[in-house]
C-alpha cells in the first residue's frame, strides 16, 4: 500500500505537515493556514511571515 506516517515539522509555533504529493500544509492548530505548498522551504517561509504563536497551543 502506499500509506506512510506524515512528517511534521514545527517553524514560529505553527504545524507543517507533510501530505502526499508532496505538499506542505501550515495549521494553526486544527485550521489549516494559506494555501497548500510545494516545498517545505515555502511552508516554512510562510509559517515565519505569520505572528509568533504559542507553541504550547499545539
């Protein structure tokens, strides 16, 4: 099958999950933030571009 764990990374407090595709989605927590992307770079950028959030709120 071709299911695999998602990778996820924390950048300013905020959730980067890698989906397949690859795609890169930002969430704060349950509610995704901004559009999907293409690299974890981009996502990365973006969640840093957003307000400093609490990253005991995950």
């Amino acid at each position: 099958m071709g299911w695999k764990t998602p990778k996820i990374e924390y950048v300013n407090g905020y959730k980067i999950v890698e989906v397949d595709g690859p795609t890169f989605k930002v969430y704060d927590g349950d509610r995704q933030r901004g559009d999907n992307f293409s690299y974890p770079g981009e996502a990365a950028a973006y969640a840093t571009s957003l307000p400093k959030r609490d990253p005991s709120r995950r």
